[in-house]
C-alpha cells in the first residue's frame, strides 16, 4: 500500500516518501537482526568455553589435597 502524505495514518507504512517501508519489513529485518546477534553469542559462549575452560579451584576441605 502506497503512503500520499508524510505523516500519513496507514497502519502499512512507517516512512512516507519516495522509499516506503512497511511495519512486515521491518519486523522481518529486526528478527533476522535478532537471529544473528543470539547466533553469535552462542558461537562467542561455545568458542569462551573450549578455548578457555575454566580452572578447577581445589580446596583444603577434602582432607587430601596436599596443602599440609
């Protein structure tokens, strides 16, 4: 649906002009923008906990760790 005015009230278009965007487009770009932020921290988490396991702390409460 084509927007006439600049500050039309069609619900389908946000930006009125020359280049009309419609709310379904830019709900399409924000969840591809999602999908890949959500992608990325979970390589971020997996390359974090392979590359950098975390150190085993042991402690002097077990009775046998060599502390004495």
């Amino acid at each position: 649906m084509a927007c006439h005015t600049v500050f039309s009230n069609d619900g389908d278009c946000l930006f009125c002009g020359t280049r009309s965007i419609s709310n379904s487009q830019i709900m399409e770009l924000l969840q591809y923008i999602l999908v890949a932020v959500v992608v990325l921290v979970a390589l971020v988490w997996l390359f974090r906990k392979s590359l950098f396991p975390s150190k085993k702390t042991s402690g002097c409460g077990d009775g046998n760790c060599g502390c004495h």
